[in-house]
C-alpha cells in the first residue's frame, strides 16, 4: 500500500534541501542527499517500534531543524524535540506551524540533562548525529538516560572510530592511550574509541556556540569504535543490537553507522543452560578459557 504523502510548502522543501550546507558545504549527504537518511530512519521506526506510528511517542535529541521530528509527527507520532541550540530549531518550529503540524513540540534544551524523571518515557528515541560530539564526562551517563527513557527502540545514527577495530579475546591486547587513541573504563569494563578536538582550548562560549555542526561547550569528543559502542549500548541494558544496511544510503561515510537497539527481556535457553543468568563479561572469560 502507498504510503499518503502530506505536501509542504515550498519554504520548509528549500529548508530540507538546503540541510547542512551552510555549515559544511561538499559534506556527503547533505541537503537534498538526506533524503536517504530519513527514509532510513522512518522505514525502521515503521518496522521495529511495533506499533503504527500513530501510537508512538518519539524523542528526537539534538533535532537541529527538526526534519526527523517534523516527518514523524506528519505520520502521527507524537514529537517532543529537544536541541540545545535555537538557531536552526527555529526554523523547524516555523516550519511546523505554517504547516499545521501540531504534534511535534520543539525545546531548547541540553540533552545531557534529559532523564526518565524529567522527561518521562518514549517508545522510541532518535539519537541521530549527537552521540560522537560527547566527551568522556559526559557520554556515558548519556547513555545510560537514554536506555532509562526508552520503552522500546533506540536508533542511534553516528560516527566511529575506524582505526583500531576491537581485538578478538584469543589475541594478544594491542598498544592504547597513545595519541589521541584511548581504551576507558566505565563500570569495570573497557571501551575503546579516539579523542578529536571540537574546539581550541581557548575559544568562548559564544564561539562555541555558534559552530552548529560541533559541540555546544566541550573541548573535546569520544568517538567509539563500532564495536565499543555495540558493547556499551548491551552493557547499559538493550537486549539487542542491530546494524541497518537496508534502505541503503548511498555515499554514507565508511566511518558512519545507523544502529537499531531494542528494550526487551533477556531469553534464557535449554540447550545451553550455562549461559543463563550470568553477565556478557563472565561470558567471554569463559569461553577465551574454553
């Protein structure tokens, strides 16, 4: 069945089209390009949040101009978008109100501050270009809030760190914290990912702010690798963690990655009874002794 399609008026089209470009022209999907991203993301939403999109309540964190919000609360849902910056987001609220689109509330709020006690809980959570702009202070109790908040789907789309994938457990450790290259400890287990530099050291607040597409204040970002990351969003309490390929986007960056994880209820199984009850990190001690 063909999907109804809600036209919009020309101003907020020239405002989709034009995403991103003012602060990074040449960028790979950018613009008109991220088409392929938002498709991406509402084809997930449709077949893995488990009810119709008129049924979903979805936080959108660090929304920008608010196009994902915008197309999901077009479908239905009910849209609570949250950015720390008001300059593009402005655009999104103007967009939605000449447009009539009532069910998306756009709010200038810092997303680290965001928690199941302030916010209360969504069924699904976009955290979609946000994750790779956090430091260390402040990454993982981000993510951590965001496994508090969400009933069921998270869909994370962000960079990662390419340079040292994670080391199989029968191989020998390899050489970390050289550089900008870090191995972290959080709750007694490891990640590992690189530090990159958002702003100089001895930037303002105001110039900080103004860089749209770089953090809001830190210094500095963590950048997982893939695998760090998978690891972190099981550690933190997603039952499952999902890699999207299909639908494909076209020119996405080696180093970009969309996950899907879910909120569900850790089976237990028959066959192999040993693995019951006992944690990821005595999983794999046991079976590097095997």
């Amino acid at each position: 069945m063909t999907e109804p399609i809600r036209e919009l008026d020309a101003e907020a089209l020239a405002l989709f089209a034009r995403k991103g470009e003012e602060a990074d022209p040449g960028g790979p999907q950018l613009g008109e390009a991220n088409a392929v991203k938002v498709r991406r993301v509402m084809q997930l939403t449709r077949d893995l949040a488990g009810r119709p999109f008129d049924q979903l309540r979805i936080l959108d964190l660090g929304c920008g101009d608010g196009v994902y919000a915008i197309e999901a609360a077009l479908r239905g849902a009910e849209v609570v978008a949250l950015d720390a910056r008001s300059e593009h987001m402005q655009r999104g609220v103007a967009c939605a109100e000449r447009n009539g689109i009532a069910k998306v509330k756009f709010r200038q709020e810092d997303v680290r501050a965001v928690s199941r006690e302030t916010h209360g809980g969504f069924d699904v959570v976009y955290c979609l270009g946000i994750v790779y702009h956090l430091d260390l202070d402040d990454v993982f109790s981000f993510v951590e809030s965001i496994h508090g908040i969400c009933e069921r789907l998270l869909i994370v789309d962000t960079f990662v760190s390419l340079e040292h994938p994670w080391p199989s457990p029968r191989e020998p450790a390899r050489v970390w914290g050289r550089g900008a290259d870090l191995e972290v400890s959080h709750r007694e287990r490891l990640y590992r990912g690189e530090r990159l530099r958002e702003h100089e050291d001895d930037e303002d607040a105001e110039v900080r702010r103004s860089r749209v597409l770089r953090s809001i204040d830190n210094t500095f970002s963590f950048r997982f690798t893939r695998e760090s990351l998978v690891r972190l969003l099981g550690d933190v309490g997603f039952s499952s963690v999902l890699e999207a390929h299909v639908p494909p986007e076209p020119d996405k960056p080696e180093n970009r990655v969309t996950l899907a994880a879910f909120k569900g209820e850790p089976v237990s199984i028959s066959t192999y009874p040993w693995i019951n009850g006992i944690s990821e990190a005595e999983i794999e001690q046991r079976l590097v002794q095997s």
